[in-house]
C-alpha cells in the first residue's frame, strides 16, 4: 500500500469518527427521549390501575407530609453529601413505579420523569424532588424545587433551562392529577442561598433548579412558576403541541444514510485504485 493511499485511510477514519463525535448528543438524545418517554407510559399505565380511593389516600398523605416541613432542612442538591444520598422513604406514598410523577416543559420542548431525592443515581436520568421541600401536589404555603442536570453528554435535561422566560408554563404530572405554573420569577443565586426556595404564606410555588453558567455550575438558576388554573382543552394543547419531536429519529436516519454513502464511496475509491494499480502492473510487466 502506497503513502498516498495510507493518507486516504487515515483521512476517512478521522472523518468517520469525527462524524461519530459530533452525532453522539443527538443519537444519545434520542435514546434517551425513547427510554423517558416509555417511562411515562409505564408510570401513567401503572397509574390508571389505581383505584381513586388510592389516589385521595395518598395525596393526602402527601399533603399532611408538606403541611411538617422545615426550611432549615434544605441543602444544596449538588453538593457531595446530597449525592450521596439514595432514595428517600418520604415520598413513598406518590411512588408509582418508582417515579413520584413527570413534568412537561413545553417552551424546551422537555418532558422527564420526576424521582424522588436528589442522588447522583437518580439526576443522571431525569429530574429529582429536592428533598426538604414540599412535595408536588400543590395546596396553599407549599414550595416544591425539581431538579436536573445541565450538559450531560447522554440527555439534554435541564440544559435549555435558561431560555425560559416569565409567562412560560410548565405541568408536573402527579398520580391522576395535574398541575399548572406559570413562571414569575427568574433568579441566579449561589448553592448556599435558600430564602428563594422558602414556603410563604398561601402560595402555592414550584421551582425548577439547575446549575449555572453552562459546564462552569458555580452558581444555582432558579426558575420560579405560580400555581395557574390547569384547563385541559387549553393546557393539552400546548404539551402535545411541544412534546419531544422525533428530531433525533430524523437526525439519526440521516447520520446513518451519510455514513453509508462515504463507506460506499471509499470502497468505490479502493477498487479503482486497485483497478489502476493492476494496469500499472500489467504495463510495467509488458514494458519489461
């Protein structure tokens, strides 16, 4: 094999696998939206074969939980200790499936899986319910905080978190029932600073939280919604409108018919150099 058709190899490689990289958040994005999304299904399934008596049962018991609940018991979800943590028993009463409910964003076009507790394990693959604070089944003085990651390599999560805007709505899913925010307020604070977060008087707030800036996660963005009337033929509009599109099907179709074409234009390549060749052979063995 000649220099010349060493570079070519190497060049294709560099190529390919320089593809690969720039492909992977989509494909991985992708797989991860299928997986979520089946978490879903699985939790509202799971869900639908619950008798309403269970529902009531365990909303109140959810509720009773909230109206015991202490500020001073709120640490920041990303430092050490918090990851550390595994899953929490206080939640049991909304766990269905080991999710305690899912949450719909449809200005970033997200819709995860909520889980209880703030563990490592648990914000790798979707949002988590910060412990310390209200559950989310809303009711007058609670102030519930979801949370997510940003930049993972393997799922967008909270990532797009930034571009929401004050007037945005967002539905956390909770057993059979749904709930409404609208966002008020948007703030950046440091890990440490809670005030935010507290329960004031007849309010009824959930709060989503991530780190920022984007990759540096010095600081906390909080992003603050107010308990709005949930109007299905409105609000089901609006979430099936902004569900996860399958752009990422469509992305990978494509990924994969470039990958095709460059493999079958580097084979087509070889065999003409390799057609060229044999005549160069054939000649050289003429001449002699």
């Amino acid at each position: 094999m000649n220099k010349i058709n060493k570079r070519k190899i190497i060049f294709y490689f560099l190529f390919v696998l320089g593809l690969m990289i720039l492909l992977y958040p989509f494909v991985s994005q992708w797989f991860y939206t299928i997986q979520s999304n089946e978490e879903i299904r699985q939790f509202n399934r799971k869900v639908s074969e619950l008798e309403s008596n269970d529902i009531q049962n365990r909303l109140e018991l959810a509720r009773a939980f909230n109206s015991t609940l202490k500020v001073s018991a709120l640490s920041d979800p990303y430092s050490k200790k918090q990851k550390e943590e595994g899953l929490k028993a206080y939640a049991n009463m909304l766990r269905v499936q080991e999710k305690i409910g899912y949450i719909d964003i449809p200005k970033i076009d997200e819709r995860l899986p909520i889980y209880a507790g703030t563990s490592e394990s648990i914000l790798q693959k979707g949002a988590g319910h910060l412990e310390g604070t209200s559950l989310p089944v809303g009711g007058e003085n609670t102030h519930s905080v979801i949370t997510a990651h940003r930049g993972l390599p393997t799922a967008k999560l909270f990532t797009d978190l930034d571009k929401m805007q004050k007037g945005d709505k967002f539905y956390i899913h909770v057993l059979s029932e749904v709930f409404a925010y609208e966002v008020d307020q948007i703030l950046t604070v440091e890990p440490t600073n809670f005030d935010p977060v507290s329960v004031q008087k007849d309010k009824d707030y959930v709060t989503l939280l991530t780190c920022t800036p984007y990759m540096i996660n010095s600081h906390r963005l909080l992003v603050r919604g107010h308990r709005v009337p949930y109007v299905a033929a409105i609000d089901d509009g609006i979430m099936n409108d902004a569900k996860p599109k399958n752009n990422y099907k469509l992305y990978l179709i494509i990924s994969v018919f470039f990958i095709l074409v460059l493999i079958l234009y580097i084979y087509k390549k070889r065999k003409e150099i390799k057609i060229i060749n044999n005549e160069l052979k054939s000649v050289s063995d003429v001449v002699k």
